[in-house]
C-alpha cells in the first residue's frame, strides 16, 4: 500500500475541503481524480503531499503522515511556482541538492522530450513553465506522483507530449494521482477512476470495468456528476 | 545531496541584487560624508557621525526588507519546491538569515572604514588598535547583538504571518508571540551573568576619536560592551530561529 485515506475531513473554515473520505491507493495504479471545480481534489492531493493536514481523519503514506515521508512524494501543483530567475539548468541544480531521488541525466531526457527551452521561467510561456515543472518532478524516484491539473490552460501539441511522458514514466511500484478536467484525453491513462463531489467520493471505479460496461470514463464523468 | 549549500546558493540567486546594492551604495554614503565640508571640525566630526549611523538604520531597513522577501515567495507559491523537500525546517531558516547578515556585517565594517577615513581627514589621528577597534571590533559586535537577532526575529515573523493557517500546533503561535516582546526574558536572564564573564573594549575607537576632538563624554556610548549581550543576542537567534523552522515544517500551502 503506498497511500491511504481514512474518514479524511478537511475543513476552510466552516466549509468542507473534503468530508469522510476513504481511499487505498495500491502500488502501480494510475488514479484518475475527478470532479467539477470546488469537488475538492486538489484538496485530496495537497493532504497526501502533506501540505494540507486533515481536520480529523488520517493520512498516510507508506505508513506514516506524508510529511514524514517528503522524499518518496513528488508533487506538481496546479499554480504555477518557479522562481523567475530560474532556467532549467538552475532548477536542475535546486532539485539536486534537495531531493535526494532526482535523477539529473532523466532530467536531461525529460527536457529534451518535452521541448522545455533553455531560457528563464519569466520568459517562458505557461504550457512551457508546466513542462519544465512536469521534468523536474518525473525525474524524481518517488514512490507517489501527485500531479493536479497537469493539462489545465495547456495547447493541444503540449498536452501530447504531456500525457506521453506520463505514459512513459509508468513504473509498477508507484502511484501516480492526476486530478484533471481533461477527461476525454487523459482517460487512456487511468487505471483507476475516483469521482468527488462537493469534498465526497461518489464512485471509486476501475477504468476497464467501466469499458467492459461499454462506458468511457468522460461517459460516466457526465453521467456521475453532469 | 546537500541542503544547506544549495539553499544557499538559492538566497544568492534570488537575493543578489539586494546584496551588491547595499554594499554599492557605501559609496554613496561616503560621497554624503565627504560633502560635509562646512563649520568647525567639532560640527563635521558630530554630521558625519549622525549620516553614518542613519546610515546604519537605513542599511538595517533594506536587510529586514531582504530577509522578509520569504512572505512574497510564500505568497506566489514559489517557495513550495522548497517546503516539500525533506530538508530540515531550521535548514532553510538558517540559509535566508545567512545571507544578509553576512552581507550586514560586511556593510558596517564598511561603514566603520568610511567612519575612520573621515575621521583622518578632520585631522584624527589613531592608533592601530583603537582603528581595528573602529572598522572591525565595534561593527562586528553590532552585527552579532543587533543585526542577527533582528533578522532571526523578521523571519519568525515572516512565517508566523504566512503559517496563519496553522495546523494542530497552535500553541507555536503563543510561544512565538511570547519570545518576540522587545525586552526578551533571555536577555535579562543572560546579563545577569555578566560580571562572571569577560567585558570587551569593542567601542575603544569611537571613544578615542570623540577624545580627539574633545567630545568624550558629549555622546553616551558604553566603554564596555557586555559578553553577556553575545551570549544572548546568539541564544535568542538559535530559538529565534529553532521556532520559524518548526513553522515551516508545519506550514500548510
């Protein structure tokens, strides 16, 4: 088991985040987490990074609260966060020396795949920021991929080099978790499909089983939650 | 892996600019003293004083402003590479204070060199110890009691601001608060040790150039400093610091 959820409830305020969710997530799935705006997925994925503490509940990862487990979680946020002055180069050496599973010549690759420019974060476009940021996290050895919106305000081209890199990177001993509203193009990804509304899980599907129904997931998507 | 270099190397990126400006505008501060050119040497000696030690504030001002840039990155998110990584919490507190206070100390030797050269030119003359006391000594101490507590203070209070939404240790806020009223219980508690520590003569060269122009006496600065200050400027900064690393680990973003 790399991560689980038991009676999560995050609370902003008086607003739920999350309410009462329950979730395993096995070695070598790919997760699928989707829901409209406000369902509450990105909330799933910060308290798995760590970065959210649950109000009641329990995370844990590999065993233990995900903050004790930082170097075996590679998370890629929705906003964008790099450092203006930063070019790849600077970011390969800052991912280096702070995490310990960076791989720098799968960095190099990754780079190269997803056509990131040599240039600093300032100057580069959105869907160019996401790809160095995505290169920067794929490097990584971790055990758990969180990744939350990865195709959110990307061009179609960058989006495909996107989803084939994620492809690519698929290793049996980790889960990756991507929270997108892209349903119809990253459905080939899935393992795994869990549906939130309003902070609750309204259907934890595997994808075939879904396809054997004769249903696509954008399908069940519209059906779940439309 | 090495956090600390890293980090490091990360606050010289991103804070450069405010580091080689400070120290840049030395030359400014010293176009400003050597312009005072009117009255008696008495009045210069009492102006060029007065411009370095706005000098100082002024310095003091733009390094608190470089400290608590960490709010802005907060804010922007862009510190979040920074708090997923399994790097220690004071790690990242101790490299952001690093950086201006090494660049702060640099600024007041330089300041205290400035000061000595005016001093010449209005006809002081000092001895090696008494200038070493002067551009070396004196600037150093200010910079371990004044400088690095302070710094160590902004950025407990840069974190305390960003980690309002704090979890589950709530009782950090209450401690935070309690260590940053001005007089802290540290100091009180240190100095009162102080007669079995050494004292030092770190003012020795702004005594002896005030006795040069007759002026011993007219501003009250100590003939001793205290060890006892040092101990407690270091041990605060160590808490100081110890608390926003323990904020940043439990930050939520």
């Amino acid at each position: 088991m790399i991560a689980a959820m038991r009676n999560v409830t995050k609370l902003y305020g008086r607003n739920y985040g999350v309410r009462n969710l329950n979730l395993t997530l096995p070695a070598g799935e790919v997760v699928g987490l989707l829901g409209v705006n406000g369902s509450g997925k990105t909330t799933v994925l910060k308290l798995l990074a760590g970065l959210l503490v649950p109000t009641s509940g329990e995370v844990s990862v590999l065993g233990a609260p995900p903050r004790h487990n930082r170097a075996r979680i590679a998370f890629l946020g929705e906003t964008d966060a790099l450092y203006r002055w930063m070019n790849p180069r600077d970011a390969e050496r800052l991912m280096s020396g702070l995490y310990p599973d960076f791989r720098p010549a799968r960095y190099r690759d990754l780079l190269d795949q997803l056509r990131v420019p040599g240039v600093k974060a300032g100057a580069m476009s959105k869907g160019e920021r996401m790809r160095l940021r995505l290169a920067m996290s794929l490097a990584r050895d971790a055990l758990l991929y969180l990744f939350d919106e990865p195709l959110g305000g990307i061009d179609l081209v960058s989006r495909e080099r996107i989803i084939r890199s994620l492809v690519a990177e698929w290793r049996t001993d980790a889960t990756v978790i991507v929270a997108t509203h892209a349903v119809a193009e990253s459905e080939g990804l899935f393992d795994r499909v869990v549906f939130l509304d309003r902070g609750e899980l309204v259907l934890d599907a595997r994808a075939e089983d879904l396809r054997a129904q004769g249903k696509s997931v954008r399908a069940t998507f519209l059906e779940v939650l439309g | 892996m090495n956090g600390f270099k890293t980090l490091l190397w990360r606050e010289w990126r991103s804070a450069w600019g405010w580091a080689v400006g400070l120290i840049v505008s030395l030359g400014g501060w010293t176009t400003v003293v050597i312009s005072i050119q009117t009255g008696q040497p008495e009045d210069r000696f009492i102006l060029r004083t007065l411009v370095l030690f706005a000098a100082g504030i002024v310095g003091m001002i733009i390094l608190a402003f470089m400290a608590g840039r960490l709010h802005q990155e907060m804010k922007r998110g862009e510190n979040r590479i920074l708090i997923l990584s399994p790097v220690r919490g004071w790690v990242h507190i101790v490299t952001r204070l690093a950086l201006p206070v090494g660049v702060g100390w640099a600024y007041l030797i330089g300041l205290g060199i400035i000061e000595w050269w005016a001093f010449g030119r209005l006809g002081a003359h000092l001895g090696t110890a008494d200038v070493l006391q002067l551009a070396l000594a004196y600037p150093s101490f200010i910079a371990i009691v004044f400088v690095l507590p302070s710094l160590a203070w902004v950025l407990l209070l840069v974190m305390f601001v960003s980690a309002f939404r704090l979890s589950r240790l709530g009782w950090l806020a209450a401690v935070a608060m309690f260590v940053g009223t001005p007089t802290s219980l540290i100091y009180s508690g240190v100095n009162t040790l102080d007669h079995h520590l050494p004292t030092w003569h770190f003012t020795a060269g702004v005594t002896a150039a005030m006795r040069e122009f007759g002026m011993e006496g007219s501003i009250p600065v100590p003939r001793i400093v205290h060890s006892g200050d040092i101990v407690g400027a270091i041990l605060l900064t160590m808490l100081l610091v110890f608390l926003a690393g323990r904020l940043w680990e439990e930050v939520e973003g």
